[in-house]
C-alpha cells in the first residue's frame, strides 16, 4: 500500500501572508497515520499541514516502482 500525501509548507523568510507551497508525496506503509509520522521527521516538514488524499493505485506504484517503506516526491508547487 501506498498513500498521496499533501504538504502545506509556509517557507521562512517569505512575508508575511505570502502564498504556501504544496509538496506532493507517495509514501509506501500500510497505514496512513504511519506514512504521515514519516513525513512529520523531516525537519521541513515537521510544522506542515500534512493531508492524506487518497491510497496510490497499484499501477501508479508500478510505474514508479515504488518499494516499501519508500518516500517519493512528486514535485512542489505555488499553493
């Protein structure tokens, strides 16, 4: 199993009111709360608001060969 997770990251340094970026992730656990406790240890991302959307198709895990246990980022975007 693996679950797209949503990252709301408020950079330091921008002003105050600026607009967050969203960082978009598949983490491969079988539980949600554990992908997302994964997620909270990196040091960028600990004071995020992390949302889980949805669990990964098997083909999009496939395709991407992602393994167990494994982060993949999916890019970062302007909120």
């Amino acid at each position: 199993m693996a679950w797209h997770i949503i990252a709301e990251i408020h950079p330091v340094g921008r002003e105050s009111g600026a607009s967050p970026f969203r960082e978009y992730f598949v983490v491969a656990m079988t539980q949600p709360e554990h992908a997302v406790e994964s997620l909270r240890m990196r040091k960028d991302l600990s004071e995020s608001k992390l949302t889980v959307v949805g669990e990964a198709t098997p083909a999009f895990i496939e395709n991407f060969n992602i393994k167990e246990d494994e982060i993949f980022s999916a890019g970062l975007y302007a909120a």
